[in-house]
C-alpha cells in the first residue's frame, strides 16, 4: 500500500472506537504474541466497559489511511507516582501487515512525540530484541537503547528478549524540529 497518493490520518480514539481498537489489538496479540506483554488470553475476556476504560484513561493514537478503517494504534501514558512522572510510556504499537512500509507507523510515533514533549522529559519503551524494523522506526525518531531484560517475556516455550529504549528531551526537542520540517517540505512537495 503506497501512501503517495493517500493521506495518512492519525487522531486520538475515543470512546466510539472501542470495537476497532478491540479488534485491532486483538489481532496484534494474535499475530505477534512475543511483541506484547499482555496476552491475547488476558484480553480477550474482558467487557467492553474494561476497552472503553482502556481508551478513555490512556492516550491512544489511531491511524488510518485515506479513510480507511483503524490501520494502525499507538498507545502512551504518565505513570501517576510522583516519581515517575517525569517520563512517559509508549506501548501496545501496532500496524497491519497490508499499512507497513506506508510510513504509517512514523506517523503514529510523531503524533505520540507530539504528545509527549510539553508533558514529559522522556519518552520510554520496549520493544523485542529481534525486531529490527521497529528498532530502525525508532532509533530514527531519535530512541536510544539503555537496556536489554534478557528473558523478559515467554510465550509457550520460548522467551523472548526486551530491548529498553528512550528518548530524553533534548531529542523530544530536536524530533519536533524535524517534524516540522518534513511536514513543511510536504506541503511544498504537493504545492508543485
């Protein structure tokens, strides 16, 4: 799928989008359960008041292209402990196999960097070890690896690594600045 033609769109999920976000982080924890912490069997079972909490207490990025249904999620939030506070988690990205390669994914990363930088100094995940896609999407919005938690999750038989990654403030700054850039350089590129 080619995004030169169509645009991408990216906006916070609300209450009414609680069945394509179920149906769309369903379909992650099915097709990538080493990728996930939670578990296809946890979730599953839940109500879908749990979904609606899920989306009304976090933030939680949707993408889709040219109007096309949920294609991609990105969710971010602040832990509440005081000392804490200072950073903040990406988790549970996700993008359908047929929207990779779309540069949907960046566009759901920069709006949680949007996001981010006037609430925290830094921006932290995980992300599987092996998974050198999503190493590259992040470490060009400016991630570094600050640890490896060998082990850090098993799925049936097999344990998977977690690669700790983080984005301080000075590169929250410097992710805008190229941003706006880009999207700059966007409007000029379609103005011709």
């Amino acid at each position: 799928m080619s995004t030169s033609q169509q645009p991408l769109q990216i906006r916070r999920l609300e209450s009414q989008d609680v069945a394509a976000y179920r149906e769309l982080r369903l379909e992650g924890l099915t097709n990538h359960p080493e990728a996930f912490g939670a578990s296809w069997d946890d979730e599953i079972e839940q109500p879908d008041s749990w979904w609606t909490g899920r989306l009304e207490s976090n933030t939680i990025f949707g993408g889709s292209i040219d109007g096309s249904p949920l294609l991609g999620v990105a969710g971010f939030y602040v832990p509440g402990a005081a000392k804490q506070r200072h950073k903040g988690i990406l988790w549970g990205m996700y993008v359908r196999p047929a929207a990779r390669g779309t540069g949907l994914a960046a566009a759901l990363l920069q709006r949680v960097i949007e996001q981010a930088r006037p609430l925290v100094e830094e921006i932290r995940l995980t992300v599987m070890a092996s998974n050198t896609a999503a190493h590259r999407l992040y470490s060009a919005a400016g991630f570094e690896p600050y640890g490896l938690e060998r082990r850090a999750l098993k799925v049936g038989d097999d344990y998977y690594d977690d690669m700790l990654m983080a984005l301080p403030r000075g590169d929250l700054e410097k992710s805008a600045v190229k941003n706006a850039r880009r999207r700059l350089n966007d409007v000029r590129s379609e103005s011709l």
